[in-house]
C-alpha cells in the first residue's frame, strides 16, 4: 500500500511545519505542538489523503490520459480533489447537494473544478446522483471518496512521517475517519503504535463515540453540529477497528467550545480555520487535555493536526463570538497568557477581534519536537 515514494508524478500535497505553540501550552501545562495542515494547497490535510488516491489512480489507471476526477463533497473534499487534479493535470467534477453554502461552490469553482453540480438535500443523494447518473459511460472516470479508501489513509499517514521525535500524544478530529485512520496506521508503521491518540468529536457529530459505546458503526439520525465538516452519520468499518484499539480515548466536546478554539486559534496564533479544526484546540484549554489524559506532565510532548478547512471568514468567528462569548469568559485566569480576556481593549466592541499580542511579537518556527 502506498505510493509515496514514487517520484514520476507530482504529489499534490507539502510536507507542513510543525511549530511549538507558547499560548496553547501555557494553557495546557504540557508542550503543545501544531501540525500546520492548514496550509495545505486545499487548505486542509485532506490534500494528503485525496492526493495521493488521485496520485495512485494516475499510476494504475490503463488510459491515465483519459481520467476525469468525481467527487461529491461539497466540503474540503471536494476542494482538495480539485486541488490534486489541477497539480496533475486532469479535470474534476463537483456533485454537491443543494444545501452547500455558496461560499464553498465559489471555492470550488476559484480552484478549477470544470464543473459543479448541485442536486439532492444531503450528501448521500448527491454522491448517488453522481455514480449512478454523472458518471454513467464516461471513459476514465474515478471516483473520490472522501475519506473510507486505504489510498486515502495511507496518504493521510504521512504527517506523522514527518515527525522527528515520538511523541506523548497525538490529537485529531474525526468526521469519517479518513484523518483519524492515517494518524493510527502512520503511527504503527513507525513503531509507535503505543502513543496515545485523542480523538475528538462534536456533539451532534459523535458517530465514533456511539460506535465505540455499541461495539458496532453507528449511524446518526443527522448531523446537528456546527462543525459541519465531521458531519459523517457514519464512521468508515476501519475507523472503528483502529478506534477499538487500547491506544485510543474517545471524547465529545460541545460546539460552543468548538467554536471557542476556532477564535482562541486566531487571537493566540493568527489562525483562521472550522469548528472541525477549533475542537483540537479547545481541549488545551481549561484543563480538558489533562482530564482526558491525566498522565501528561509539562515536559510531554502532544502534537495537535491542525487540519484546517475553507469553511469559514472572519465573519464567521465574529458570529460565534457572539452566541458563544460566555465560554470564553468562564475561563480561569492563566498568569501570562495574554487575551482578549487577561488584556481587553477597552475601546473596542466586546466582539471584535482584539491584537492579543499588542506588546510583543510570537514567533513561529519550524521545529522539532
């Protein structure tokens, strides 16, 4: 399994930083280190996983000439198969349902997708419509599935090749599984099949932590969440498996605090990303990674997948600041972390977003851990 030393194709995906977070660990108690894969050309990790089964596809494929990408997400998916396409030359075609916010079809058609249909109210019926309709008599057409392919896995896996050092504790989301597996299987390949994985999820989103409370893939009713991007009512047979392992804890956090670490992100490291990405974040603060996982010290070293994602502007972060604010507010006083809470500008509307780091400058740098 794998393609990634393969060197005739380009590989639509960049090796990321991995940076110490002052702000996050000060918040934590422990070292906290961020996976950069927001800088992905997609703007998410997805570019790793998706890439790299379009990548393979090219390689196997009997007519490569001929292959036309198909994918039905309306969401990073999507973006990150139209990424992968355009860096290796092939067209993409969108199915998205009609409940795809505008600014995400704009995304999608901005990076190069030849063509974006909108069709049924949930993703299942637009990724029907696109199998069994769009696709129907079209030479070298492949299908992208968002997350429950091993190309996509494997792909996903090496983030944590490039990891230097082994760490305590890895943290991740989970929607479908596709990030959560590579994390798991990267971490075996390497020998480090013990390290801890904390996996994340929203409420309302949770279809992991059901599964593992039933022993069996649970499907959800529907997805209430705000953090959209985990929005798979059912996890992939493989996240459960890896999921089932004893390395594994499982947690639900509440869109409130989702959305918290998504404006926390952007005040503590000038970070715009989705309550999908916000969750990670959210868990250093008030405690909740120690909780979860007691056995940390200050000196472990826990390497939270900023995974990133395109759903969302400053409008949006204004918008949770305002139905969520009071969790921020709840929060206990940490000595030195500077916020829009320790250190107020009192000028400003209670919802703006503030320059928490007005007297001095945080530095990033590449770094291991």
């Amino acid at each position: 399994m794998g393609s990634l030393s393969t060197p005739d194709i380009a590989e639509p995906w960049i090796s990321t930083p991995l940076v110490q977070s002052a702000p996050l660990s000060k918040a934590a108690g422990c070292r906290i280190f961020l996976k950069l894969e927001n800088l992905q050309p997609s703007g998410a990790f997805k570019s790793r996983g998706i890439g790299n089964l379009c990548r393979r596809s090219l390689l196997t494929h009997p007519t490569p000439d001929l292959i036309h990408f198909y994918s039905s997400s309306g969401g990073n998916a999507g973006l990150a198969c139209v990424t992968a396409a355009r860096t290796l030359g092939r067209p993409a075609t969108v199915v998205v349902p009609l409940t795809t916010k505008p600014l995400m079809i704009a995304k999608i058609k901005t990076m190069g997708a030849e063509e974006v249909i909108q069709h049924g109210e949930s993703w299942r019926e637009a990724d029907a419509y696109m199998r069994e309709v769009v696709m129907q008599g079209k030479d070298g057409a492949v299908y992208v599935p968002p997350f429950d392919h091993e190309d996509v896995w494997d792909g996903n896996a090496s983030m944590i090749d490039e990891l230097a050092e082994r760490p305590d504790a890895v943290v991740c989301s989970v929607g479908g599984g596709g990030l959560f597996c590579g994390v798991q299987l990267g971490l075996e390949r390497r020998g480090w099949g013990d390290v801890e994985v904390l996996a994340l999820e929203t409420g309302g989103a949770e279809s992991l932590n059901k599964s593992l409370r039933e022993g069996r893939c649970v499907e959800l009713e529907e997805i209430t969440s705000i953090a959209t991007s985990l929005g798979a009512k059912m996890v992939a047979a493989k996240t459960l498996e890896l999921g089932q392992r004893k390395n594994v804890r499982s947690a639900v956090l509440s869109d409130a605090e989702a959305a918290m670490g998504c404006w926390r992100l952007a005040d503590d490291e000038r970070m715009l990303v989705e309550p999908a990405c916000g969750i990670n974040v959210a868990v250093c603060y008030d405690g909740r990674l120690r909780k979860l996982m007691p056995h940390l010290t200050s000196a472990s070293k826990v390497v939270i997948v900023l995974c990133g994602g395109s759903n969302v502007t400053l409008e949006t972060l204004v918008e949770y600041r305002k139905t969520y604010g009071a969790m921020e507010k709840s929060l206990p006083y940490v000595e030195d972390l500077v916020n829009s809470v320790t250190v107020p500008n009192e000028s400003a509307h209670d919802y703006t977003y503030q320059d928490s780091h007005a007297q001095g400058m945080t530095w990033k740098f590449k770094t291991d851990i």
